[in-house]
C-alpha cells in the first residue's frame, strides 16, 4: 500500500465541501483510517451546497458517513473540536498526514499563528511541530494581503498549499470531473492511487512514432 494508512481530514467552513466529501469517499474506497473533524461552519456549509445534512453529535455523524461511504466498521472515526484526548491532538497519536479541504482563510490564519483553539486547528499544530504532512485546501477569492502573508508562512513552515482551482486542461465534461481534478491532485500529493485525473503526459505514451 503506497501512501500513509491513516489521515486526518477536517473540513472548515469554507466553500467547496464537495471536495472534502470526495476526498473522504476515495480515501474510504483506497481502504484508509480516516480522523475526521469538521467545523460547525462546515457543517452548515455542506447543507447550503450539498444534499448531504450532518447530524449534530461525532457519533452520529460517525454512523452517518460510514453508512454513506460505505465504509468498514472503524474505518472512519469521528472526534468533537474539543476532544484533546483523540489520537489527532497528540505527536505521540496523530496520523502522519492531514489534509484541511476546504480550509476557510479564519482557519488558514488560526493554523500560521498556533492557535490551537479547537481540534482541527491543534491537529494542524501537531502536523506541523512533527514535521509532517499538512495539505491545506483554500478557497477563497480575491485573496487578501493577509491570506498570501498566511499561506507563505505555512509553505516556509512545511506546510502544501494546495489552492481549489481546477484545471481545464483534462477537457472536463461535468462539475464532477472539477471536483475530481482537485482531489486527484490532493491524493498524487498523499502517493495515494488515483483513475481521476491523468499525471500529464500521460496522454501522449505511445503516441509518438
């Protein structure tokens, strides 16, 4: 199995929860552990944009994605913001890579200054001081001088930003196959396998004389 075996993905509030209800059902498919956080905001987001409605509680939000994934019993575990206890708050516990997608610029700035005021922003802190992988998804539009200072700051720190534009340049046909060219690039970055999206050049193999 190529990639890490466990992840932590939170989803903030940020437009874009199709990308992180993807992201979560490749994974799933790709037979991870998933760590999964998400924010009020992001819950209220997803409803807005999606057909999708979380229930209130991490265990019934547990129960609910599990069956809408499809997903074996564990493999995705659910943790309240302020749960200091689950694994993804602790050097010694946490998943070796996490992906925030979508990452609101309030999060963005949350994560560049420690603030650690909820599990998503400490589980963020924890990748960071461990020196691990740590993808953030903005999506946001103008950025301000503030959010380019944030994001720089955590690409110095080791962080990837990895910003919600997709490319046009796979001829996409559907919203599907936009939503899809982000995840696939966020999985190419966790050396996850993925049929999404072609590594370029791929195309062209065997097409010269």
């Amino acid at each position: 199995m190529s990639g890490p075996e466990r992840i932590t993905l939170a989803m903030t509030g940020a437009s874009g929860a199709q990308y992180g209800l993807r992201l979560l059902d490749c994974l799933v498919q790709e037979e991870r552990e998933v760590h999964f956080l998400i924010s009020k905001a992001a819950q209220l987001v997803m409803a807005t944009e999606t057909d999708v409605t979380l229930p209130a509680k991490p265990q019934a939000i547990q129960a609910f994605l599990s069956e809408y994934t499809g997903a074996a019993a564990g493999q995705i575990r659910v943790y309240g913001k302020e749960d200091w206890m689950a694994p993804p708050a602790s050097g010694s516990g946490a998943p070796t890579a996490m992906v925030v997608v979508p990452c609101s610029t309030g999060t963005l700035s949350a994560i560049a200054t420690g603030a650690c005021n909820n599990l998503i922003e400490r589980a963020a802190d924890v990748a960071l001081k461990e020196r691990r992988q740590l993808i953030l998804v903005p999506r946001e539009a103008p950025y301000s001088s503030i959010h380019l200072e944030n994001m720089l700051k955590l690409s110095n720190l080791g962080a990837v930003i990895l910003p919600a534009s997709p490319g046009f340049y796979h001829q996409p046909q559907t919203l599907d196959d936009l939503i899809d060219f982000v995840v696939a690039r966020i999985l190419n970055l966790l050396d996850i396998p993925q049929d999404m999206l072609p590594r370029w050049g791929e195309h062209h193999l065997g097409s010269a004389d």
